[in-house]
C-alpha cells in the first residue's frame, strides 16, 4: 500500500450513552486541529454511526471553530449519540440504516471514502470503540486510506486497558451531589429505606466513587445531634457493587440493626449487582428479558433498585421506601476540572496521532506502565472489573462495617 496522504479531512462523531465529557472532547478536537492546522476540513456525523450509515454530517465552519471552546460548559453532545452496532447487520437492516444484504461496514467505509475523510475520531465507550476496531480492522484489510483514532468515554470506567475512561470523575462527583438531596428524604417518614442505584452494568466503579465523594461531603457538614440532624441518619450505610458477593440475609441483619437504633438506612448501588440472579428469576417465571443491539440486557427494563428494594424493605421493617436513580442526571453534566485536564490532555495527543497516522484508543495503558498512548484497538475491551482490593475501597467497608467478600460469577 503507498503512503497515506496528507490529513485534510478529519471526522468526529460521538456514540453510546452519554457522558460528562463529550461536548467538552468534541470541542478540544475543534479546538486543537484550529490551532496547530486551520487548514484541515472537519465535519461531524450526526448521532454516531447512525449518521455515518445514513450520510448524515455538518461541516464545522468559522464561527463553530471560533466558539468552541464554549462547548466545555455544557454536557451532553452536540453533535448526537445512538447505540449502532456495524457487524449487526440485521439490527441495521430492521432501523433503516442500510439495506436488505448490504455490509454495514462496507457501507460505512464507502461513506468516509465519498466524504474524503483522511481521519475519523470516534468518542465513545467500549461498545464504540470495539466497533471503532471492527471498522479500524474493515479499513485496513480493504486498504482505504483512512486512520480511526477513538477517544474512551464511559462513566463506569470500565474500558480495558485504559486506566481512566473520560467523563467518569464528573460522574462521580454529580451523583453525590444527587445523593445529598435525595437522602435528605430519610426523614420523610419512620423506618425510611433509601436506594440510591447507580450506573454500571459490569463495574462498581462508579457506585464506589461516588460513595466516596458523597463521604468526602458528608465530613465537611456540621451537625446538630439535639435536633435530629446527624452525621450517622445522613451516611451511606452499604455499598453493593457487581464485584462484591452479597449475602441478603446477612446484610440485612447489620441494616436492620442500624434502622432500629436510628430509624433509616441508605444504600448505593451499582445497578449491575445481583443482575445474574435478577435475570435468571426472571427467565425461570418465563418472563423475557430485553436486550440491546449489543446483546446487553436493558438495565432499565429489569428495574434493579426496586428489586433490591423489595427484597430489603420487608427483611429490615421498613415503612417507606424510596429509589432514585442518579444515572441521567450525572452522566448529561458538564466536564469537571479533574475531566477538563485529562479531556485536554487526550485530545491534544489524539490530533498528534492523526497527523501521524497512528490509529488507536487514546488512554493511560494499564499494561504499559500507564502511559498515555494510542493503545490498539485489538487491546479494547468492555467490562473491565473494579478492583475492589484498592485501600480506598476496603477502608470505605471497614468504616461502615460492610464485609469485603469478592463476587464468584
């Protein structure tokens, strides 16, 4: 194959759930090719590969490349996400997006080469980024000339090998602020059970961060024991994430132990806990369970909190029972400053590893002494487990008397 020619054009385009992250990296991408290389076109798919199949794009013009660094205020994307698998050819027939026998990634690839996009930047999490690797792989065995270069967003923080998926500090930090509001109904009535569900399907990451950030808070309040108003009702008193196993009956006896002396309980957790035995109760009472383009089960549709929910709320005597979910709220947030750093730091390097040619996912290799590199998209995987054997985790259960006993699935 000759030598690539020269970046004139680059593509972005964002995919997946959202994450506080995405408006920000799509702006520092503008931002950075503005700056060190005003020449090169840049256009943007509309809703992720959605737009690519369908040839749905914008042109970034002056004023967009003038403006963007306002985009690092706002959550959400700009330019649109969707879950669009490219080797599930008859998901895309059944939506429109190709036709009857067509190779969604033959279309695809026909589109970048119509479009003359030298360079496509995909934003997204496993999922994108493992179909980043299936078109990655596409390309090269049919020789277009065309370099993928992806960008990790997962609020789980969960992607193999990166260390840190962008957006996932943000989410961390908003759910507890959604936690603060939300446990402030535990003394909405007697006997009160707080659920507090967080994302992450696979990893407890999110659900252990964010019981982190909300302790951090908590250490900061003043209280006022003489009223009611203390540290004690206002603190998480479990943590259930997929990698711990969960013993129901014993935790429940601790709880129950802690809402007869101080009449409330709150619980975080990861709403991919306890998600094998939810599904398998379900299957054997004939029920179907839903699934994604990808396979996932549809989290949502099996109603994980209200399942832990009902199997506590009777087991501790509560008389009231609340579950709210932070997932929506936190993962549409503006970046944060730890974000905003790390987002700038990747999207410089991704515009380096363009104009060298250089395809990959951009992250701190975990297997390569955490540099920050363009790691091979063959490397890129889902589901990468929290570690639950970190000292910040084990000391967070040994101060609020939860045992640390790793799941066996």
């Amino acid at each position: 194959m000759s030598a690539p020619r020269p970046v004139r054009r680059v593509a972005l385009l964002t995919a997946g759930g959202f994450a506080p992250c995405l408006s920000s990296a799509v702006g520092g991408l503008i931002e950075r090719y503005t700056e060190i290389a005003p020449e090169v076109e840049i256009i943007a798919y509309q809703h992720g590969y959605h737009g690519l199949l369908t040839g749905n794009s914008l042109t970034i013009d002056a004023e967009t490349r003038k403006n963007a660094g306002v985009l690092h205020r706002f959550g959400g994307s700009p330019i649109g996400n969707s879950r669009v698998k490219l080797t599930n050819a008859a998901d895309c027939v059944k939506r429109g997006l190709v036709a009857e026998g067509q190779d969604p990634l033959e279309v695809a690839a026909e589109r970048l080469k119509a479009d003359g996009v030298d360079v496509l930047h995909t934003i997204g999490g496993d999922d994108t980024n493992t179909t980043a690797a299936d078109l990655a792989a596409y390309l090269a065995e049919n020789d277009y000339d065309l370099t993928v270069v992806g960008l990790p967003k997962t609020i789980d923080n969960d992607v193999v090998p990166i260390r840190q998926s962008l957006g996932a500090w943000t989410a961390a930090e908003e759910a507890a602020h959604f936690a603060a509001n939300v446990i402030g109904e535990h003394r909405s009535g007697p006997r009160m059970l707080i659920v507090h569900e967080v994302m992450g399907r696979h990893c407890g990451w999110l659900t252990a961060a964010s019981a982190a950030k909300y302790r951090e808070w908590l250490d900061q309040q003043q209280w006022v024991p003489g009223i009611g108003l203390t540290k004690e009702r206002w603190d998480v008193h479990a943590v259930f994430v997929p990698e711990l196993a969960l013993d129901i009956d014993a935790e429940a006896a601790r709880l129950k132990t802690i809402m007869d002396t101080q009449g409330n309980v709150n619980i975080f957790l990861s709403e991919g806990a306890g998600m094998h035995e939810i599904v398998a109760q379900l299957e054997a009472a004939g029920e179907t369970v839903e699934r994604d383009p990808f396979g996932h089960v549809k989290l949502d549709t099996i109603n994980p909190g209200q399942w832990f929910a009902k199997q506590f709320a009777e087991k501790l005597g509560a008389e009231k029972v609340m579950v709210q979910k932070s997932g929506y709220y936190s993962r549409a947030a503006a970046a944060n400053a730890e974000d905003l750093r790390l987002i700038k730091s990747m999207t410089d390097l991704a515009v380096e590893c363009a104009f060298k040619r250089e395809p990959g996912v951009i992250g701190h290799d975990e297997e390569n002494d955490d540099r920050l590199r363009a790691i091979e998209f063959p490397r890129i995987a889902g589901g990468k487990a929290f570690d639950v054997t970190q000292p910040w985790f084990g000391a967070l259960l040994e101060d609020l008397g939860q045992p640390l006993v790793a799941a066996q699935h």
